[in-house]
C-alpha cells in the first residue's frame, strides 16, 4: 500500500503529527449503509447498537450486552462479549450518549482478582457506523497483535470511540470524546463483569489510537480517578500537544501539516468527522465541491479502504474537493485535537517505525520531545526500516516487557535523555510482515 500522509492542523504553535490508516480488509457495505442519507454515516449495522432503553444519567453505565462469534475473534479468545455503554458527549454538548465496544477474555486459568486489561484503542478505520470494530471485525496485523496480549494474560476492553456504530457524528482524532468513550467504556466493563476484569489497566494504541491513549491518559487523573492505569503504549503516534516554551521541534514536511497537500482520503475524513462533529447543525457537503461530495458519499456508506480505491479512482488531490467555505467550518478544529499539555502521569512506551512515511518521523519525535520536556517517563524505541503498519507488531519485543514491568510493580526504563531527531524516512525492509 502507498503511504497516505495527511494534516490534522495547520498551527505552527502546536506540535502536531499527521494520522494513518491501519491496514485491513474491507468491510462490507451493507443495503442499509448504502441507502442511509444521513449526514453523520449512520446505519447500516444491527439493532444491537441503538439502546432498547434509556441512557442511563450516569456515564459508564452498561446498557447491553452479547455475545460475540468465536470464529472471528483474535486466536486466544475465551470468550468475546459486544457491550453499550454510556458516556459523556466528548462534544460538551446535550446528555450522556451510548457508545459500544467489546471485551475480549483470554484463554487459561483466570487470576485470583481478575484478568489485568489491555485498553485497546483502535487505529483508523473511516467515520461511518459499519466501520466501528466491534461490528467490522480485524483486520490480521490487529488480529495478530490482540492475540499477543491475549496470550500474555491480559483482557481486552476495546472502546469504538463516540459515533462509530452509534448514532451521531465520529469526532475523528478529537481527544476528548475518545478518551471519555475509553474511561466510560472500561468503567462498564468492571461494572458488568466483577471478578472476571481487573482494575488494572494499561492504554494501548496505534496510529488514531496512539492519540487517543494518550488523550485518555492525559484525561484520566480527573475524569476517572477511580480506574487504575498504570502506563501507556503507543505507536506510530499521531497527537498534538501545547507546547511548553522550551519544547524541542523539528520542522515537519508540508505533507503533514499544508491541508492543501494532504492525502485526499483522509482529508474527506477530517472533514466528515472531525468538522463535522464540531459543527453538527451544518452538513459538511456545503463546504465541498462535486469532486468533494462524491468522496463524501462514500465517507458516510463506507470504511477506509474503499475511500481509497474511491480516491485513486477519480485521481483527485485534496486541494479540489472543498470551496471557499471550508475554513469556516474548520473552526475550533486544533483546540478540539490538541491535548493542552504533554504532561502525562503514566509511564509511556513509544515505538515508531522508521520507514514511516505515514504518520512521518519527525512529528513523532516532537510529541516524544515534548512529553520528555514536560517530564513525562517516557522510553522511545525506534525501528529502522520499519513501516507504520510495521512497527504495531514489531514493538511487542519491547512493548510487552514494558507492561510486564509495570505489572510487577517495577518502573521500566525511559530514554528521555537519549531522544534525537531521526533523520529522513527510510525506505520499507522486506521479509517483515505487514510492513507494507
């Protein structure tokens, strides 16, 4: 696959990386999806995800719950339970909305207290309801890197962020309503399955989902000082912090921060999503032109893989699918994104490849940079040749002793003092899976 770079903001003030997809395959669209006409990409997925009863008043609340086919879930799975929630409207807007997700439990004899559990924060998968993973299922680069931590002994309680599966817009690569989605969602969890889920959590997360882990842990200390998280994994980062006056920068290429220039499809789905969601009452296709709502039909029926088979299709750039109106509607987008500082309470690995062309290399090092300087533990594994799809299960070999350390009670190592600014994207090794 070609490395699809895009912008998330174009603030020269903020430390900010470009996102990426994760490789998978393609979900189906069904009837439902394709006759929806509804602007935030509602429908197209099971009953299951619309409550059959109120919301409950108090976020983290489990609503509903099913059992899961076996036969699709990652190798090690026990059992897999579909779950509904409550949580708070990361948007600050109007009562607690339903979020859905899935516990996976591991195979063997069960701890005295309870499986530890692996919060898993998925990658990006597109913004309309039949791309939420809990209904689409996995693609094998996360199937395979699920299983491993399975086998390790950990559940995994996987939220599908705010409007993924449920009703409204997805507030694509906005902290806040993922990280409540995250919280709500593991809260629920300990709730609706005592004894069988520790309250021992760690945040782990790729590509969309490294941000919102760190999101989450950012939001955590406050939000749900009741969860006890001991630590952070993410790779392939793609987050923006507040800089503190003497964070380290390193120039990123205009790839990842000109909105002119970024790739097409995922241009479509920060408009769709993010903007969207941020300026619900207005219907995105407004700001668009012809080329731009086309890709915008397809944005709200499917996921990310057929938006883009859409792109190359119609050879579009970013640049010709939006009109004049455009940044208006991208109003209160950075604040939104931008976790307000890089001072996160947990210790955090790191990973990235350095073949990433995706997500890039050195706006990864900035968000590294920036935790270090505000004094975060944080330890930063690089991996040369490594793409972004790559590194998810390259970095097991260091991300799991890291939480294994952490679930032993000892403190893992951290390289704060050691963190250099990579040098130009390498090119992909061979004979490594999924480095594509």
């Amino acid at each position: 696959m070609m490395h699809r770079p895009f912008v998330l903001t174009s603030m020269a003030a903020l430390l900010i990386l470009g996102g990426c997809s994760e490789t998978g395959n393609k979900a189906p669209v069904s009837h439902d999806a394709q006759r929806s006409s509804d602007l935030y990409g509602d429908g197209g997925v099971s009953a299951f995800y619309r409550p059959q009863t109120a919301i409950p008043s108090m976020p983290g609340q489990l609503i509903q719950q099913e059992d899961m086919d076996l036969t699709k879930l990652p190798k090690g799975t026990s059992r897999g339970i579909r779950i509904l929630y409550s949580s708070t409207n990361g948007l600050g807007k109007g009562a607690p909305v339903a979020v859905s997700g899935q516990i996976l439990l591991p195979q063997g004899k069960m701890p005295t207290h309870g499986w530890p559990v692996v919060a898993w924060e998925h990658g990006t998968t597109g913004v309309a309801d039949v791309c939420a993973p809990s209904w689409r299922g996995y693609s094998s680069r996360d199937k395979a890197y699920l299983s491993r931590w399975l086998s390790e002994g950990f559940a995994v309680v996987a939220s599908d962020y705010q409007g993924l599966g449920t009703s409204g817009p997805h507030p694509y690569l906005l902290y806040r309503p993922e990280g409540y989605s995250v919280l709500d969602g593991l809260r629920a969890s300990l709730s609706g399955f005592p004894g069988q889920i520790r309250n021992w959590i760690v945040l782990v997360g790729q590509s969309q989902g490294s941000g919102a882990a760190l999101g989450t842990a950012w939001l955590a200390p406050s939000y749900a000082p009741d969860l006890k998280i001991h630590g952070v994994v993410a790779t392939g980062l793609v987050t923006g912090f507040t800089p503190s006056p003497t964070a380290k920068h390193s120039p990123i290429p205009e790839v990842y921060t000109d909105a002119t220039k970024m790739d097409s499809a995922f241009a479509m789905l920060r408009v769709e999503g993010s903007d969207q969601s941020l300026h619900p009452e207005t219907d995105s296709q407004t700001v668009m032109t012809d080329a731009g709502r086309k890709m915008s039909e397809i944005a709200r029926h499917a996921c990310l893989h057929t938006l883009f088979d859409k792109a190359d299709e119609m050879k579009v750039q970013s640049d010709v699918l939006f009109n004049d109106k455009l940044p208006a509607f991208e109003t209160g987008h950075d604040t939104a994104f931008t976790i307000p500082d890089a001072r996160i309470n947990f210790p955090v690995f790191a990973g990235t490849g350095l073949a990433d062309g995706e997500a890039g290399v050195n706006g990864q090092y900035n968000a590294v940079a920036a935790m270090c300087d505000a004094g975060t533990h944080v330890l930063w594994k690089r991996y040369p040749g490594v793409t972004h799809n790559g590194a998810v299960n390259v970095s097991l070999k260091d991300s799991v002793p890291f939480v294994k350390s952490l679930l032993a009670g000892r403190k893992p190592p951290q390289n704060c003092s050691a963190v250099t600014v990579p040098g130009p994207i390498e090119k992909p090794l061979p004979n490594i899976p999924w480095n594509n």
